[in-house]
C-alpha cells in the first residue's frame, strides 16, 4: 500500500521505517528542509537504536522516500497518517492540537482520492471530531475516512515495539476503513498474532491517555513505597518483586527512581486531567500522581545533599546519566534536570556524563562541566549519582571508582548495585527505598 507519513519526528519516522520495512511504499513529509537534508544523508535527528540502519535499507530499496512537498506526499496515498507535534499548550498543559489541524487542512487540500487520515499523533477525545470536520470543509466531495491509531512506543525499543505490538488499537466505525488498517498491519501477522483491537474513535484516542496515565500512577506508587521503606527499614526491590509476582499487578513500571519523565507521560497525564476538567469529571488519582512525581524530582537532589552531610556548598557531584531513561537523548522532563537544580541552588559544582544526550542537555543544564566518561567525572568529586541506567553504569569498576572520588560516597537512584558490592570495593552507598545500613 502507499502510505504519507506526515511528520518526521520520534513517532513519525519510526512508523514510516517499519511500514516500508514490512513491504509499503512510504513517503515521509515534513516541512523542516534541514531535517528532510540531513535524512537524504541518514543523519537521524534522533537517536534510537538501529533506526539509521533500518531508515538506510528500506531507501535503498526503494519503499522509503523523504519531501517537503506535502501534495506530492499525499497523492494517491491509501492513507495519510498525521504523526506532528502536540506539545503541553502554555497556560493550562492541554496538548497543543494547532499542528494536527495545520496538517489536516493541508492534507484536505491535496488530497487526489478517497483515503484514510489516520491520527497517530497522541491526540485529546474529539479530535478526530475535528479532523473529520476540517475535511469535510475544506474536501466535501473527497471520501475521505478519519481514523484514530495511537503509537504505543517506547524510547529505546522503537522499532522492536512497532514490529512486535501488544495490540494494535484503531479507531473507526466505518469498515472500508477497517479494511484498510488491516491491510496496512497484515504483516504483523507473519510475526506473530497481535491483536488488532477496533473501537470507536473516541475510545482509542482515550485508550493513550488512560494506558499512560496508569503507568504513570504505577510508578509513582512504587516510589512512594520506596520512601516508606527507607522509614521502616524495608528493601524496596523485594517489595516490588514480591507484588509484582502477582499477576493481577505485573513486575513492569515497578522500579522505584526519581520520578517519570521524557516526552509522553508528563505531558499525556496533564492533557487527560484538562481534558477532564472541560467534563467536569476530576481524575484525583491522576491529579495527585503528577503533583507527586512533580515534587519527587527535586527531593532526589535533596537526598543527594543529606548523603553528603547535609551540606553541597563548594562541593564538586559527579552525575551518571541525563537523558529521562536509557537508549534515546531526550531530555524532555527528564530527571536529571531537577536533580541538578537542587544541587546547584545548594551551591555544589556539577560534572556530568551522558552516553548520548549532552547536545541536547548542554543548552537546558547551564554551569554544568560535561566530562568524556564517568571515571573523568568522578576525578576528585565529593559524589557520584547515577541517575539514568545506561548499561554502561551496570558494570562500573567501583574500586576505581572508590579511588577517583574524593568521597567515596555512591548516591544511586536506580538501585544498580548491591550495597555488598559497593561496601566490598569502599564505596558508601545510597539507595532508593533501601534499609539503612547498619
């Protein structure tokens, strides 16, 4: 089938990669000349793992193309997917729909036939409403169906989600729609039997916001535990294991840390709760989970400052990790950024490394010194911190680490280590949700 996919961002891109991957011809719009430049020469504007190499064998193949041009795009496509921006809206955090519409009106505009626009940007309830009417204003004659399919990705796994979906959810009542998105996913089928679940459109744009908003709240819970653990003297990573057995709850998003962060879960959590409020139908849970990961970042930088005595004034911290979870470069909300905050407020100096994301930390994190590796870093530092796992953090030699410190104090956020470890190779070490030694 030939597919425009219009937005080559994080989902945009990847969506297309896979689609031209399982045999569609796909063309990639998107109104960033550079980008689309820079994509001619497989220079990804983002980093996932194997994209590049997944991006580079479906051009050479023919099925993957890149445009500015939107009408050339649109031609002839069987459907259009909308994968644009929606950031948190200034003011009231509603997810900024202006590029969704901006697209909508365009794809009207140059539609050739009847095609299916799909939505595959992470969308408030209705909006297809409006796509279906921005079209019906501007194409009344052109056939065109509206679709809902959210993106269910996580950073890091990308191509390994879109290939091997737990589900598949479409949204549309019309069948020759139906028809459509089944034909577009056969290929799945090939891979294994994921489910195609079909709702009405306004379930499945509710289906994204709900599924995460409810790992949001999951790990805000877990972290909540982690603290009272810390207070009674109970092991966090064995509370968690021993829930998560439990097949009604499940072992995933129960990994006590500093909070939630990156491009999909604090801005899907404020969109649901305004989206809420416009139906006068309060989601407290939701409300109180956002207020709570919200405040939990910062005191992570307070822990840091409590393991140091108290007192950061003067004091050089090493911090391991800056991108919001491992495996991508966004910094968006991540962590990181408050940690350092409290830190700095405190008068510490910051030394920090990232295995990707220092281009895109160097400009939000100001007075920070960005190091070449952890152990140049770590060189006379009165603290390491690990605050994103990256799996080169997993094996650190701690005996050197030990020596290289000026304090031999480990402050880990992600409970990496064993504290037998650390104590074996003269490290103190500090853990979320873990008894306290001695």
């Amino acid at each position: 089938m030939r597919i425009a996919m219009i937005g080559t961002g994080y989902v945009g891109l990847v969506s297309g990669a896979c689609f031209s991957d399982f045999g569609h011809e796909v063309v990639c719009v998107d109104k960033d000349a550079r980008k689309i430049e820079l994509l001619h020469q497989n220079v990804m504007p983002i980093y996932e793992p194997g994209l590049a190499e997944l991006v580079a064998s479906n051009v050479k193949a023919g099925r993957l193309t890149f445009t500015t041009d939107l009408g050339a795009g649109v031609k002839d496509a069987d459907a259009v997917f909308i994968a644009v921006g929606t950031p948190s809206r200034r003011g009231d955090g509603h997810a900024d729909l202006s590029y969704v519409y901006a697209a909508a009106r365009e794809i009207a505009e140059n539609l050739t036939g009847p095609s299916v626009i799909v939505t595959k940007s992470t969308v408030p309830v209705g909006t297809g409403d409006e796509v279906e009417r921005i079209l019906a204003e501007v194409a009344p004659h052109s056939g065109a169906k509206v679709v809902s399919n959210p993106e269910f990705l996580r950073e890091g796994a990308a191509i390994e989600d879109f290939k091997r979906p737990d589900r598949v959810v479409v949204g549309t009542d019309d069948e020759d729609a139906r028809q459509v998105m089944r034909e577009i996913y056969r290929p799945l089928s090939l891979n294994q039997n994921a489910p195609i679940v079909f709702t009405g459109r306004r379930t499945s744009e509710l289906i994204k916001y709900a599924a995460n908003a409810f790992l949001a709240v999951k790990i805000t819970f877990i972290n909540e535990i982690a603290d009272l653990c810390e207070a009674v003297g109970a092991d966090v990573q064995e509370v968690s294991r021993g829930i998560g057995m439990d097949n009604r709850i499940g072992a995933k998003f129960l990994h006590a840390g500093p909070g939630y962060g990156g491009s999909c879960f604090p801005k899907d959590t404020l969109a649901l709760l305004k989206t809420a409020a416009d139906n006068e139908t309060p989601q407290r849970i939701v409300e109180a989970t956002v207020q709570v990961n919200d405040a939990r970042k910062r005191a992570m930088g307070r822990k840091v400052i409590k393991a140091m005595g108290g007192d950061a004034h003067d004091k050089t911290v090493a911090v391991l990790g800056l991108t919001f979870k491992p495996n991508t470069d966004d910094m968006r909300d991540a962590p990181s950024l408050s940690v350092i905050a409290a830190l700095q407020d405190a008068g510490a100096t910051v030394r920090a490394y990232d295995p990707e994301g220092v281009e895109q930390a160097r400009p939000m994190l100001p007075g920070v010194e960005f190091s070449a590796s952890p152990y140049v870093a770590a060189e006379g530092a009165d603290a390491l911190v690990i605050v994103t796992e990256w799996d080169e953090f997993r094996a650190l030699d701690l005996g050197r680490m030990a020596k290289t410190l000026k304090t031999p104090l480990l402050v880990d956020l992600r409970n990496i280590y064993p504290p037998a470890e650390a104590a074996r190779a003269g490290l103190r070490l500090v853990g979320v949700g873990k008894p306290k030694a001695g």
